[in-house]
C-alpha cells in the first residue's frame, strides 16, 4: 500500500464501484450485453494506457489514483476489466457475480480495513486485520449469491488466500477467476460426492 494516502485509496477503491454496472447490465440485459460493454470498456482503457504509458500524457485524476508500480505499467482497472469479461463470459451468472463482487468489496475492505487499522502484518505487506475483513465481505457476498455456506466459505478462502499470497500478478485479474474457478467446480464434484 505504500505510496499512496489513505483518501486516495478510498478514491482509488470508488472506481471499483464500476462493476455494480457490471452486474446490474448482466441482470438486466443479459451476457452479451455485458460481454459487449466490457469489451468496450476495455478498448477504451486500453487507449488510455496507450495514451499514457506510450505518449506520456497525464490525466489528472487517474495519476493520482495509480500506485507506484501502475505509474509505468499497465493499470489494475484493465485487468479487472479483463478478469469480470473471462468470469461473465465462462460462468454460471450468480457465480460471475460473486467472483465480480468479491474482487471489488472484498479487496476494497482489505485495502480499505488494513490501511487503516492494520497492525499485525503476515504477508506481502498485508495486514491480518485487512485479510479478516476481506474474508468476511466475500463470504457474505457468496453466501447471499450462492445460497450454499460449504461452495461460499471455498470461494471467500480462495479470493482472501490470492489477495494475500498473490504479488507479481494482478489480483484483480486473479481473484474472480479463481474464485470462479473453484466455486464452479465445487458445485460440479460435490453433488458426485454426496
């Protein structure tokens, strides 16, 4: 989290608010649609990169939202972008959901609880006090969207676990999808197991 204040987090994390369109577009007009705006939307995102990673310009209030590491390489809003496309695109719409939401609420509260009340640290710079508050958020989510506790409680412990241990690869590109991943499995085995 260095580099960054606390209000720019919180500006930062508000960005990710998006992807309640996300999930509001598929409920309402179905995947193509949203498979659609999100193609869309990562066009456009892509030429701001270019803009700005190639042709160094600076847009003011996405320069001060980037963290240190984003600042010359590729922002974290294109592989979220990415990650919600392959999860609407590959899974079950509630598990999509979920993995959507999840990577929004659940690494907002972690960013968001550990910034500011973090003090036991355990990994990656992470704080146990932002992995506790990410769990709970997922679990809720999934729960709420998947009406099964054992497939939920699999699905927060594996966004919570990426978001924790994942640090060379974009987490918002690898919460949903492996979220979504194990989710989905979870329900294709269990009924052959029971």
């Amino acid at each position: 989290m260095t580099g960054i204040s606390f209000a720019n987090e919180v500006m930062r994390k508000g960005v990710h608010f998006t992807s309640i369109l996300i999930v509001l577009v598929y409920a309402f007009m179905g995947k193509q649609a949203c498979q659609v705006l999100l193609i869309t939307y990562l066009v456009l995102i892509l030429s701001i990169e270019h803009l700005r990673l190639d042709r160094g310009f600076k847009l003011p209030v996405l320069h001060v939202v980037l963290r240190q590491k984003e600042k010359a390489a590729i922002g974290s809003y294109v592989y979220f972008t990415i990650g919600a496309l392959i999860v609407v695109s590959v899974f079950s719409k509630n598990i999509a959901f979920a993995a959507i939401l999840m990577t929004t609420f659940g690494d907002m509260s972690a960013a968001l609880i550990g910034k500011r009340f973090g003090r036991i640290r355990i990994s990656n710079g992470k704080s146990l006090e932002g992995c506790v508050a990410e769990f709970v958020v997922d679990f809720t989510i999934a729960v709420l969207l998947l009406e099964n506790p054992f497939i939920s409680l699999l699905m927060a412990f594996t966004a919570t676990y990426v978001e924790t241990t994942f640090v060379k690869i974009d987490d918002n590109l690898v919460i949903p999808i492996f979220s979504a991943s194990i989710a989905e499995l979870a329900f294709l085995i269990l009924p052959m197991l029971l």
